[in-house]
C-alpha cells in the first residue's frame, strides 16, 4: 500500500501540471485526447458552474486559488480507492507564492454519511473525489477550488518523461535496494519515488522526508520549465494523462499557465501538529482545534478570504 511520503512528490504532480502544459498551446491539436483522459468533473458542482459552495464565484485565472491534491492507492482492489496522501496547496500569484499542507491520512474526521467518525483517507473511497473534497473543505473551512488525484505508478513515467530530477542530498542512506550518497544526485522516476520514502533512517524525521519531497517537487518543477523539454510535451501530457485525474480541462491549465507561474517561485510548506489516538484498535491523528483554525485561517490569508 502507498504510504503518506508521497505527498510532496504528488505536490510537484499538481502545481507542475499547470506550469508544464502551457507550452503546448503549438501542439494543442496533438494531444488533446489527454483531456479526455484526465477529465472527472466534481459531480456534486454540476448544478453550480463547478464552484464550491464556499465561494460565491469561480476563481478567475490570475486570482488565488486552492487544490486539493491526493495520492491515490487502487492495488488493494476495485472501486475508488484510498486517498494514502492529502495535500492542499494555496496559490496567490500576485503574492508569488504557494503554500502547501500535508493532511495526515489518519485525520480523524466526521465524513458525510457516516455515522461515526473515520479516517480522513477513506472518505476517497466511500465517495469518490466528490466526497474527498467536501470532507476536507469542512476540515479546514476553505473552498477547494479544483482536485487533482494521482496514481504513483504513473508518477514514476512522468519523472522519466522528464529525463530524471537533480537533488542535493545531505545525508547517505539505502533503501529499497538504492543508494543515496551524499552530494548532487539524478534521480530517475524509480529512484525518486524510492529517495522521498525514507524516513526512519532520517534523524529529522518526518521534517527531513518533508525536505526531500520539497527538493524533489522544485526539481521537477525547473524542468518541466526548461525550454529543451519543449519537444517532449505529448510524450510528458501522456505521461501525465496516464498518472492523473482532475476536474480541470486542458482549457483551463493553458488559461491558468500564465496567470501562475509566477507563484512557483516561493513554496511554502506548512507542518501540521496533531496527537495519536486508538480506538478499537484503529490509529488516528487528531488534530486539536486550534491547529485545525490555525492552519484554516493561514490558508483562508492566503487565499485573501476573510
């Protein structure tokens, strides 16, 4: 089962998809069958233009919006699947900034129809992104904009579409039948996957996996931008045609391409405090209320929400 250190690498799926694709306004025609690919409208937004219903308009491209980013995990059989990593990322393009929170999986939550609390990962596969959205908009009381839900067995190709990423890392280790010395290191989609996957090693902990998956997200990012990887845009869009599933249209991306790139300069992660429970055997973090507003009022700042 795909474990929560997925979740800076599925950062750098997200804020990625919209800065890569607008350089493929010359070759729209060529891959527009990604759109068909990706395309999972919000069901439940139907009858309201695609809004959330907490907000009284659609973020117009250029003004600051949230998406709610997950890691999706299929292997363990049919229907929707587990939401194994959550993140929402924040992006103010006149701030020039972004900001991304990594939700615990476990996050002990209240989920529409259930009658008791549950983890926030099964709210995915109880309801589908429909349902995965609106749980984590009650959690943290903000709009969630848009969705973007990734399959890390696609991960791996878009980072090899992308010939590999470059990281600096400050401290050697093994895992999962690599090695990682210390120094500059290229890193192809395997290898990526496998680099933000330690942490017990780490005497950081979870804050040194979170630095790596960081380092990981902004490689990718300055990659995708460089411009000799025009050429390998319908490849990349495959890639990413294969590995993701959003309610954003290729439409929208090339309109919001622009408007945010500018954000992708200044990534902010924010952590979350939470303490551990049990009950009846199942593990939850439960994130005190305090935490919860703090992180709900920065995030609502960002997005210039009173």
């Amino acid at each position: 089962m795909m474990n929560s250190y997925t979740k800076g690498v599925i950062a750098c799926l997200a804020v990625g998809l919209l800065l890569f694709v607008g350089f493929g306004y010359s070759i729209y025609e060529a891959v527009l069958h990604a759109n068909d690919n990706m395309h999972t409208p919000l069901h439940s937004r139907i009858d309201n233009g695609g809004i959330s219903e907490k907000r009284e308009a659609t973020a117009e491209p250029g003004e600051p919006l949230a998406l709610l980013i997950a890691g999706i995990d299929k292997t363990a059989g049919s229907g929707y699947g587990r939401s194994d990593a959550l993140m929402v990322a924040t992006v103010n393009a006149k701030a020039q900034s972004v900001k991304l929170v990594s939700i615990p999986r476990d996050t002990k939550v209240q989920i529409a129809g259930r009658s008791m609390a549950d983890k926030l990962n099964h709210a995915h596969a109880y309801g589908g992104p429909d349902l995965m959205v609106q749980t984590v908009e009650e959690l943290l009381h903000i709009p969630i904009d848009h969705y973007i839900a990734v399959d890390m067995d696609g991960f791996v190709d878009v980072i090899n579409t992308l010939g590999g990423v470059s990281v600096v890392n400050e401290k050697s280790f093994s895992i999962d039948g690599y090695d990682f010395p210390k120094g500059t290191l290229s890193l192809n989609g395997e290898k990526a996957l496998a680099y933000v996957r330690m942490r017990k090693e780490d005497p950081a902990g979870d804050a040194g996996r979170t630095s790596r998956q960081r380092d990981v997200m902004e490689s990718a990012i300055a990659k995708g931008l460089q411009v000799g990887n025009l050429a390998n845009i319908p490849a990349f869009l495959q890639s990413l045609s294969d590995a993701i599933e959003t309610d954003l249209t290729l439409t929208e991306m090339l309109h919001y391409v622009s408007a945010y790139r500018p954000a992708a300069q200044s990534i902010k992660q924010l952590d979350v405090a939470y303490r551990e429970e049990t009950v009846d055997g199942l593990w939850f973090a439960v994130l005190p209320q305090e935490e919860v507003e703090r992180i709900g009022n920065e995030l609502r700042t960002h997005l210039t929400i009173n």
